[in-house]
C-alpha cells in the first residue's frame, strides 16, 4: 500500500537534470563535501544524523536511569551519577536531538517548500551545524571530569548550580552557550529565507504550514535564547566572578533564576512542538486525500500559541511562592493555551473526518501523535489548575505530562516526518515492514513507558530522586521495562535508516504519495543536488 | 481485515489508557489522596473534576477520530469531501472550550485564595531546609527546636538488610502539630532550595534561602503523615523525608510542654558535660555514631569521601596534624564551602566526640582526644 505512486511521471524535468548533472561535478566528496558544504540538503541529513546519534546517546542515559529505578534501592549507580544522568538526558533530549531534528528538517524542506535553490546564508548554515558537536562534546567529556558532569537538572536553578556545584558547571555554561550561537544563526536563516526567498506566487497565505509554523518557531529563538544565554553567564559570574545575581546574601534572589529560566524555558516548549504542528498538517491531508481543514486558523492559532507562551512562564514556579494575584494570572494565562491548542486537533480530525483515508507509516505516527500529544496536553491542563498543581508540582505527573508532549508528541512526528519525505530523499521506498515494527514496537513501549508516571505521579512520587518508597516499586518496574523496550525499538529505526542511505527499495515516483501535495513533491525523487534554480510559478 | 484488526488494537490501547485511569480514582497508590484537611479535600475534587472533563473531551474528540477512521477508509470506497472550512463550526470549538475553562477556572480560584490565606493561626512553626535534612522551630515555644534526619538504615538502601514498611519515609525526629487548629508554617532554607511536602495536607512550599515563604494547614484527623523534599537539592534529594505527627490538642499540648522540660534539661546537661573528660573508647563510639549521622553521607563511611566536592578526612591534614585541632572544630561548627554548619544540630560533647572519631578511624591514628571543654573553650575564644 505504502509503495502506492502517481502515475504522472514527468518527462518536464529532463532539463533539470541536466542541469543538476553539471553542477555534480563541483560536488566536493568524502570528508570535505561534509566539512565544507553549504549545501542546504547536506546539511540537513548532517543535522539529522547529529540529532540521532544525540537521541541514541540520551536515550542510554535515560537507560542507565531506568536501570537504577528497576527496584528500590541502590542498584547500579550512586544518587550524585544518577543526578548527572538525569541533568545531561535531559540537555541532550532538549537541544542535542529534538532542536537539531526539527532544524535539519527545515533545512531539507523549507527551500523545496517555497522554491527556493537553498538557504539564504549558506555558509551561516554550514557554521551553524559544525559548532554543535564541539558543544555537545564539551557537555559530554564534562561526565569524565574529576567530580564528574553537571547534576544540577536541565533547569540548574540556582543556588545548587552556583554555589553548590563542582567546576564542570563552567563547560556546561560554555556548551549552552555555543548550542544558542547555534540554534539562533539556525533561526536567522530560517527567517531571512522564508521571507526573502519564496518563488513568485507563495504568498504568505500560501505557504505551507510547515513553514509558517517553522518561520513562528524561529522568531520565538531569536526571541528567548539569548535570555538563556543571559542566565547562563549570571550563573558563571556568581560561580567565579563573585557576583550575586541570584544570592541573598548578596542582595540577589534565587527565584530570579527561575522567572529569567522559564521565560526562555516556556517559549522553548513550544520551538520544541509547533514545527510538529507543522508536519501533521502536512501528513494528515496527504492520507485523507483532502485538503487541510481550516488552513487560515491554523494559522492564528499558531501564532496565538506563539504570544501567549510569552506570558505563561511561572506556572512552572507555583510553588516558589508568589503573591495570589500573580499564580492567578499565570493560572488563566496557562489555561487559555489550550484553547488554540484545541482548534488544532479539531481541524486535524475534521480534515480526517469524511477523507478517503488510508494508514501508511507516516500517518499510522501522525494518527498516534493527535491521540498521545493530546493526552499530553489534557494533563497540561490540569497542572495549569494552580491549587492543584501544588500536588502535581514535581511528581512523576510532570514528568509523565512532558515525556507524552515531547515523545510521543515531538519525537513522533520527527519520526512521522521522516517516514513521510525519506523517499523523496533517497528516491527510494523505505523497508515498509520493518518501518511497521518501529511502529508498533515504540507505540506499545512508549505508553508502557509514560503512562503510569500519572499514576507514581499522583500516589506521590518525587521526581529526580535516586530510589524511592516501597509502594512505587510495582509501576517502576513496569516504566523500567517499558523504557527498555521502547530503547530498544529504535534500534529497529536505526537498521532502517542505515538501510535507507545505502539506497535500498523500490523506486518511488515524484509524488510518492497518492495524496500528496507542495512543491517539494514536484521535484524528481530523490531531490536533486540543487533545486529550484529557476524559481518555479506558484498559481 | 489486518488493518481493521490492527486499527481496533491502537482504538482499545487508547480506550484502556483511560479506563485505567478511571478506575484509579478508588486507589490511592495510582490517584491523588483526598488527605486530611478541608484543602486537600478540595484539592482533590478539583483534581477529579479536572480529570473527568479531560476523559469527556479525550473520549468524544477521539471518538470522532476513529469513527472516521473505520468509517472514512479508502479501501471501504470512501470518497473524499471537498469542504476545507466552516466559520460556524470554527467559531463553536473555540468558544466552547473556553466556556469550558471559566467553569474550570472558578472554583479553582476560589480554592486558591483559600489556600494562600494564612492570616489568624494559632501555632507558628519555622520550617529550615538544609542538605539533606529539615530542622523545625517552634515559634511560640522557642526553647523547642530540633534536626529532623532521615532514619533509614544505610544497609537498607544498600541492599543488605530488608527495606522495612516506611521505607525512605521515617526520621528520627517528626514534626509533632495539633488538630483542628491553623497552623501556620514559615518556610526557609539554609543552603540551597528545598520543598517541604506532605500531600496529605496539600502543602507544598519551596524553601528559597534568604527568604521566608508561608503556608498553613488545618488537620482534621489525628495520624502520621508522610512527605519527602520536592526540588532538587542535590546528591541526597531524595533521602530528606517529611513527617508529620498530628496529636490532639490537649496531647499536643503535653509533649510540647515536655520538649520545653526536655530542652532546658538538655542544656543543663550539656553544662555538666563540660567539666567531664570522656575516656578515647567512650568519645570514639559516640564519634561514629555522630559520624554516621551527620557525616557519612558526604565523607562516606571509610572516610575517603566523593572528591573533589567531598574531600577525604582519611590522611587529610586537617584530620592529621595537631595544629589543625581549632580549624578542624571550626569547620564542623561554622561550616566551609559547600559543607553546612553543624553547631546547631551537635551538641558540644557530639562534636567534641566526632573530631576525636575523624582524628583516630581509618587509619588517621593521631591519638589526639578532643574534650567538650575544648569546644566550648573554642566558641568563647571566637
């Protein structure tokens, strides 16, 4: 079913190709085409490949974690490397494997989406990708160190992250550093692209919601990483320069460290969802074989989403301890997310609703990414409840809320995506079967994993804690094998993306899907080196 | 027939998620505790209205959504519609919802402002977070003040003896609160934040050092309440539990009159102490049970520490030579770096006792005997 192709074949391309084949012989190869390319679709698959490694790398942490809480009692490893462990999964999670996925998947799509020959600052690009290993690695030699990594948590509030660190806090503070360079000269070109480079005809309106949602994305990083980067450098001055931006004794406050976190960290939990948005949109019309319900409010919503995360950031800190009037305000604020929220998956199941429907592997994960996302999202609005989240406020409920939004919300439809414009890629169909069992296996883990957090959440288990109370032990074990499970699966996906770059399966057509629309699906498949040379007319 | 089959295993998976979850509401090992405070009971309604309007949105959304999956199939001959837009349908499902939410939200304001409300109580206690333990001071009652440490046996955690039923949630000393009266709860830290929890109450308050937060509770049954520290706060996060013993009042009344007695006497007796000399055997067993205590957790059990945050006392020089005997009792008592203060929490002969147990364990054999005179002669020498 999924080999399904159009029937159109396009002779109109033989120029192109041409044309392209000129242009191969300039084709650097070996180490230096990879070092040195500005070329947008090599440095996609570069940012795609480096997301990987990073979700494979994080992955075992989170492994190593499970391992430990398999059943109570010290097991593997001792609470300070557990604290480590948990700190860098979640670093490497955020801005090692979801940021750059979704950023190779705009280098790859935004130029064939709008006809466009590349991104606008190409070698910004080339620079924008070589800088994030040496981050990464930073980060990740800081575990070898003599006291070992960071093991403050992903949030490193302060004071435990000034005062009561060990010295790897100094790389730390570098490495983000260097990841926001990364991810904001990443946002700039996204924009300066989107704007200036649309072929004749692409009308804001008319562009795909892939591309609105990523343009939304980047405005919100050049808006928040910087903030990040403030916080960042106030931790290294109060650490080693005898600051006190976040000391008391010193005339600074620690919940200051918190509002200036979250006003980057709120807005960041959207970067990390809506370029999903995006590929659902796209997905879910191509298998119902009908157009996108409510294209222009999917739009405002978006970019709804967009302001309001702007003004939502404290009720990550009801508990810190803020007047009424403030927990109020952000109560309503967090609330109102979920109406634009709502009017997403409204419109995806209406787009849905009265198609010709069929499930191949891109939509069997879109379909999972509305059922999962959304079940993230109802329990989002239930720690929007201010009262109540005093009793949600670091349980496994939270930790359950954002692993259902970013796993099975964000990392699915990266998966979804994948599976969706691979052919167009490689030119070639992808191992349907093995893609099935990728499927199925990481579906059934992944809740196996997730979803009795609720419930260790609700009974009252603390997250980031090394061992736990007796009545905890039964769910853990449960969540640990779930975790193991669903790690393992993605070596299933592994297998098949490997397999997919040594170019094997069947030919696909142009269009490749029977349903599929856009410019990127009128390009010979696999995409040529260079496209859009001649902008093509958008009617 | 594959499809349907697989279809209708991904429709149950979703159903049963669910359906788990509504019959958790009867159990509290997968649900919210209703607890033992008019609060909580709120809290937890809340918590249940909350849920059951997400599992009346899930169901009839997803509903819809595998209706039209079954229904809408290509291979059942669907044809696709054509309609992209509807203003009136758009309209409704955004105004709907927020209907929904100011529904939502009323109540949940209401109980809010109820919560954060901590004017007219009756009992102030002062509540002090430090790695990892929790220290309580009765306000009303200022000779009574105590450390409150996790007492779970290293071995337990370990591995090597059996975890006992209050597994990481007992101390050596609760936190002792009258029913049916206010109380109020000023909560601060010492070092880094911490979070004073007890679910039963539906309290849950940062300790932010150098600030003072508040929170109250109101308990309506007697018991033993169970918490645990809810921010991260480093290595032993999650080794500071809270409890909680709620008495009656006039019970209440009773033991806090005996800690008053109980306090007054232990500072004459410290007094007493000081004109003692203890023998090396004497100083050296109650040194490791001090150490084990209050020490272990960082400098470990044989002593080498988890350098560089928590250096060695085996061979150090501060354990070593005798010129270090001041400094060495300084640290313990002030503090050094990331290491807390321990004056409030040891009493004289304690500390007298575990510097003499660090000068003499694991092989640091300096002979030196360090008396409770000594330390006291120390804290006035300053």
């Amino acid at each position: 079913m999924s080999t399904e192709t159009a029937t159109n074949t396009q002779d109109t391309h033989a120029d192109g190709q041409h044309h392209d084949e000129h242009h191969e012989h300039h084709i650097p190869t070996g180490l230096s085409r990879w070092l040195l390319t500005t070329n947008h679709k090599d440095i996609g698959t570069l940012y795609l490949w480096f997301a990987f490694i990073m979700f494979l790398v994080g992955g075992a942490m989170a492994m190593v974690i499970r391992a430990e809480l398999f059943q109570p009692g010290q097991q593997i490893v001792n609470p300070e490397f557990f604290n480590q462990m948990t700190t860098v999964h979640g670093l490497i999670m955020v801005f090692g494997a979801v940021m750059p996925a979704f950023t190779g998947l705009a280098n790859w799509l935004v130029p064939m989406m709008i006809g466009a020959p590349d991104m606008a600052l190409p070698r910004m690009n080339n620079w924008s990708f070589w800088i994030l290993p040496f981050a990464f690695l930073i980060l990740l030699s800081s575990l070898f160190m003599e006291g070992g990594g960071p093991g403050f948590g992903w949030t490193f509030y302060a004071p435990l992250s000034t005062q009561y660190s060990n010295d790897s806090t100094a790389l730390f503070v570098f490495s983000v550093h260097i990841m926001g360079i990364s991810s904001i000269m990443g946002a700039i070109n996204v924009v300066v692209t989107i704007l200036n480079m649309r072929a004749p005809g692409m009308t804001y309106m008319k562009m795909p919601l892939f591309v609105w949602t990523w343009l939304i994305t980047a405005f919100l990083l050049i808006a928040v990483m910087p903030v990040l980067a403030g916080a960042v450098t106030m931790v290294l001055t109060d650490k080693y320069f005898g600051t006190s931006f976040f000391d008391a004794a010193g005339g600074g406050d620690p919940v200051m460290f918190q509002h200036i976190f979250w006003f980057f960290g709120h807005p960041e939990v959207y970067i990390m969802i809506l370029p999903a948005f995006g590929i659902i949109s796209a997905i879910v019309p191509t298998f119902s074989r009908k157009k996108l319900f409510g294209y222009a409010s999917m739009v405002y919503a978006t970019a709804s989403i967009a302001l309001l995360s702007f003004i939502v950031w404290a009720h990550h800190m009801f508990t810190t301890g803020m007047p009424v009037a403030a927990e109020m305000f952000f109560m309503f604020a967090t609330m109102l997310i979920s109406v634009p929220t709502g009017v997403k998956v409204f419109n995806w199941v209406a787009t849905m609703w009265r198609g010709s429907l069929t499930f191949e592997v891109p939509m069997m994960f879109a379909i999972a990414f509305i059922v999962l996302f959304t079940i993230g999202g109802l329990s989002g609005l239930m720690l929007a409840i201010t009262p109540v989240d005093f009793q949600y406020h670091d349980t496994y409920f939270v930790v359950a809320h954002f692993h259902y939004v970013l796993v099975t919300g964000a990392v699915f439809s990266i998966m979804a995506a994948v599976y969706y414009w691979l052919p167009k890629w490689t030119g070639k169909m992808f191992d349907v079967t093995l893609a099935k069992w990728h499927f199925w296996c990481s579906l059934i883990s992944v809740n196996v994993l997730f979803f009795p957090m609720h419930f260790v959440g609700l009974a009252g288990m603390p997250r980031r804690i090394p061992d736990y109370a007796l009545q905890f032990a039964d769910f853990n074990k449960w969540i640990s094998i779930g975790g193991f499970a669903f790690g393992l699966s993605q070596l299933i996906f592994l297998v098949l993306i490997i397999k997919a770059c040594k170019k094997q399966g069947e030919p696909v057509s142009d269009q490749v899907w029977e349903g599929a629309e856009g410019l990127e699906w009128e390009i010979p498949s696999p995409a040529p080196y260079h496209t859009f040379e001649t902008p093509p007319v958008v009617k | 027939m594959k499809r349907i089959s697989t279809l209708l295993v991904s429709a149950m998976l979703a159903l049963s998620n669910s359906a788990i979850a509504t019959t958790a509401a009867e159990r509290s090992d997968v649900n919210l505790r209703e607890g033992v405070t008019d609060i909580s009971a709120q809290v937890y309604d809340l918590h249940m209205l909350m849920f059951w309007i997400c599992v009346v949105i899930g169901v009839v959304v997803f509903g819809i959504m595998f209706y039209s999956m079954v229904m809408h199939r290509k291979s059942r001959g669907a044809k696709p519609a054509n309609f992209h837009e509807n203003v009136k349908v758009e309209v409704l499902w955004t105004v709907i919802p927020f209907i929904i939410l100011i529904a939502m939200a009323w109540p949940a304001a209401q109980t809010l402002m109820a919560m954060e409300d901590t004017t007219e109580s009756e009992v102030t206690i002062l509540v002090t977070g430090s790695q990892w333990k929790w220290h309580y001071k009765y306000q009303d009652n200022p000779e009574v003040e105590f450390f409150s440490l996790m007492a779970t046996q290293r071995e337990q955690i370990q591995n090597k003896f059996e975890k006992g039923e209050n597994y990481l949630l007992e101390v050596d000393r609760p936190l002792v609160i009258p029913t049916g009266k206010k109380v109020r709860f000023l909560i601060t830290s010492d070092d880094v934040i911490h979070s004073w929890w007890v679910p039963d109450f539906a309290v849950k308050k940062d300790a932010n050092p150098g600030f003072i937060n508040e929170a109250w509770t109101n308990v309506n049954e007697p018991g033993i309440y169970r918490g645990q520290c809810a921010e991260l706060c480093g290595k032993d996060h999650g080794f500071m539990p809270v409890v909680v013993i709620a008495k009656e009042p006039a019970e209440y009344e009773a033991w806090i009159k005996a800690q008053e007695l109980a306090a007054i006497e232990a500072k004459a007796e410290e007094q007493r102490l000081l004109a003692l000399n203890m023998s090396m055997d004497e100083l050296m067993t109650q040194g490791e049970r001090v150490y084990n205590t209050a020490c272990v957790a960082c400098h470990q059990p044989n002593g080498e520490g988890l350098p560089p945050t928590f250096p060695a006392l085996k061979g150090s020089a501060i354990a070593l030579e005798k010129q270090n005997i001041p400094a060495h009792i300084d640290y313990i008592i002030n503090g050094k770096n990331n290491m807390p203060a321990f004056g409030k929490q040891l009493t004289m002969s304690e500390i007298a006792a575990v510097v003499t147990y660090e000068r003499n364990a694991w092989g640091n054999n300096t002979g030196d005997m360090v008396q409770a005179k000594d330390v006291n002669a120390f804290i006035n020498g300053k």
